[in-house]
C-alpha cells in the first residue's frame, strides 16, 4: 500500500499561495498538512482559522490541520467550520487528552495526537482505541527545515507495535525532515503518512518530488 504524502503548506511560497495549492491539487499528494502555532506553545507564529478557510476553498485535498498550540481545546469547533478534516493536537498541551479527543470526533473530523521528540510513545496506551492517527514529531517543532531526529525510526517501530498488538487502524504520521533519504526507512519501520515541506516546495519539480516520495512506498515493501 503507498503511503499518504501530506505536503505542508508552511514551506509554499506565500506570495503564490492559490498557485502552491494548485499544484497539490495537480499532484499525487492525498493531503494538505496546515501547521497552526501560536508562538506559546512553540516558539514561532503561523496562521489561524482564516488561512483554513482559505485553504480550503482553493484546495480539493483533505485537509491535515496540526494545532501546535496551548489550550486547543477552546478551538476545535472553530477549526472544523474552518474546513479541517484531520485535526491533531499535542499530547503535551492536553491535560484532559481523552476528553479533547472525544470533542475532535464529535464534530466529525479525524482525532490526531502530535508527539515531541522527547516525549514516549508508551504515553499512548490509554488513548490508543480513540485515536484515529499519531503525528510522530521527527525535529523539534515550531520550525521548518530542520534536521531530522533518527531516534524517530525506533518510536516509529514502537508505536507500530501497539497498533498492531490492539489490532487498531490508527495511521502513523511522520512530521518534520521527511525527504527520499529517509522515507523508505520511514515506510519500512510503519509510517502512513509523510509530512513533507521543504523536499516538496522548495524542489525543482514539486509534483515529480511528491511522486518519487509515493514510489517509496513500493520500496519498503520489497525490504
């Protein structure tokens, strides 16, 4: 089965944002990773609800919203009429991670769970069954272009197990460094979905990126 390849908006051009958009539209990518910071919970301020909206009417892809903020519980509703269709939040900003969880799929969206690099994934057990996907942070979050953490392979394996061991379908999300030198090593340890920025926008030939990263899909399985 390839895998889902979520470019993230956070790397486009800006000044050509329905021009970046189309080109998702026009790719194989399944869909649009939105990176929502708030510069509390991380240390850099992107976007909000508006830019879903506008993201939404411009883009025919899913999109993948990921809330890099303190307090997201106060917002999920808002993101949903916005136009997410996948909504995560970290485990670290959630003290009452079941019930924010239970209020993501209330309104109809697929409940994620992001998780730091520092943080273990053994923290999921009690939540695994409500989950409908785990965005493994592979850098440290609040900004693009960084270099990704290997550490992430093993947490990828791990996770891998739990879901496998519960008989579960939750999806395993890779966020962070993704590129073809890593992707198959990513695929081969259990990930879905590839979050990819800068090895998507910023390539020569987006589209062809987007494709070289699905074949690699196809690669993990002959490993």
């Amino acid at each position: 089965m390839l895998p889902l390849i979520a470019p993230s908006l956070l790397a486009a051009d800006f000044s050509n944002l329905s021009q970046e958009i189309d080109l998702v539209n026009q790719s194989e990518a399944d869909w649009l990773h939105l990176d929502v910071m708030d510069g509390r919970f991380v240390p850099n301020i992107t976007f909000g609800m508006l830019m879903v909206e506008a993201a939404k009417r411009m883009c025919t892809k899913p999109l993948d919203v990921h809330l890099m903020i303190v307090e997201p519980e106060k917002y999920i509703e808002s993101f949903r009429e916005a136009g997410a269709d996948v909504i995560s939040v970290h485990i670290e900003a959630c003290p009452h991670l079941h019930r924010t969880l239970q209020q993501i799929r209330a309104t109809g969206a697929k409940a994620g769970v992001a998780v730091n690099p520092h943080t273990s994934v053994s923290l999921l057990e009690d939540v695994l069954e409500d989950l409908d996907l785990v965005c493994l942070m592979s850098v440290n979050p609040g900004f693009g272009g960084q270099k990704f953490i290997y550490r992430t392979l093993e947490k990828t394996r791990e996770l891998k197990r739990m879901i496998t061991e519960r008989n579960l379908s939750v999806q395993i999300e890779i966020d962070g460094g993704v590129g073809l030198q890593n992707a198959s090593a990513l695929l081969s340890a259990g990930a879905d979905v590839l979050v990819a920025g800068s090895s998507v926008f910023k390539a020569k030939d987006p589209s062809q990126a987007i494709h070289q990263l699905k074949q690699c899909g196809q690669e993990s399985l002959l490993v």
